[in-house]
C-alpha cells in the first residue's frame, strides 16, 4: 500500500463543513442536544484550522445558521 500525504488544513475544513451541515440538519429536527455536540465539534475544527494556518479562517462562520 502506498502511503498518500494528507493535508491536514484540507480534511479539517472538509470535516467541518459536513458538520456544519450536521449541525443545520439537527437543529431542523429539533434534536437540540445532538445540534449542541455537533456545535462544539465544529469550533474545535475552527481552533484546529487556527492553528494550522495562523488566521481566523472559519471562526466567523460558526454561528451562521445558528
């Protein structure tokens, strides 16, 4: 098997739209606490890619369909 490179900037903004689309999926079904969880999850992916990049990139967002 040959081993590929990840980017790890790529997968967390990856990881963190699907959250984001979790998170509206959730809240559209009243399922307060899962929309929560999944809330936390994504300001952590927004710390990681902080990190990684040294910006604010997708902090803002957080709260767009909240």
């Amino acid at each position: 098997m040959s081993e590929s490179k990840i980017n790890p900037v790529e997968n967390v903004r990856f990881i963190q739209q699907m959250l984001g689309e979790l998170r509206t999926m959730a809240q559209n079904t009243r399922l307060d606490m899962l929309a929560y969880l999944i809330e936390i999850a994504y300001i952590e992916g927004s710390d990681q890619l902080r990190r990684h990049t040294g910006s604010d990139s997708g902090i803002n967002q957080r709260n767009i369909s909240a």
